[in-house]
C-alpha cells in the first residue's frame, strides 16, 4: 500500500472536516510552524493524544568511518525527536 501524500492528506481532511481544503492546508502550515517555534524557544511541542515533538542534546562521541573502518571523533549536536503518546502507541499497535 503506498503512503498517503501531503495533497491526499489535506483533501482527506477537508473532507472529513467538511472545512475547505485551503483552510485545512492553512491550518496545517500554522500548526507545523507553531510546533517548529515551540520547539525552538521551549524545547518541547506537545500534541494531545499524538505525541510530543522535544529537543535534545547529544553528546559527543567517537564513531567507525564503515568504509575505511578509521575511527572519527563525532561532535555534540541537537536533535530534535518525536515521542509518541501512549493513547496513539495503543491505538495502532
């Protein structure tokens, strides 16, 4: 089964919320840059019953080139992952 593109995800939605598909996708694009600054200015993003976007911090670490096998310092970064809610874990698994 293919995945479902952004174009067949925001006609789905219009359809099922009976808005405008237009609305639909405007309302989406603000709620993914509402999400992004949250994350940037907070750390964290929470969306009830779905799940919590948050930043991390990774440390740093020493790595294997898996071409060459050379080893290779790796420097500290920030991540940002996403952590399911358990309601959405329980509902698809």
């Amino acid at each position: 089964m293919a995945k479902m593109t952004k174009s067949q995800l925001m006609t789905a939605l219009a359809e099922k919320t009976g808005m405008a598909k237009k609305d639909v996708v405007g309302f989406m694009d603000t709620l993914v840059e509402m999400a992004y600054s949250e994350v940037k200015k907070n750390g964290e993003f929470v969306l009830p019953g779905f799940g919590k976007m948050v930043k991390m911090r990774r440390a740093a670490r020493m790595g294997v080139n898996p071409a060459t096998g050379e080893k290779i310092k790796i420097a500290a970064k920030t991540v940002a992952k996403f952590r399911l809610a358990k309601a959405a874990k329980e509902a698809v698994l």
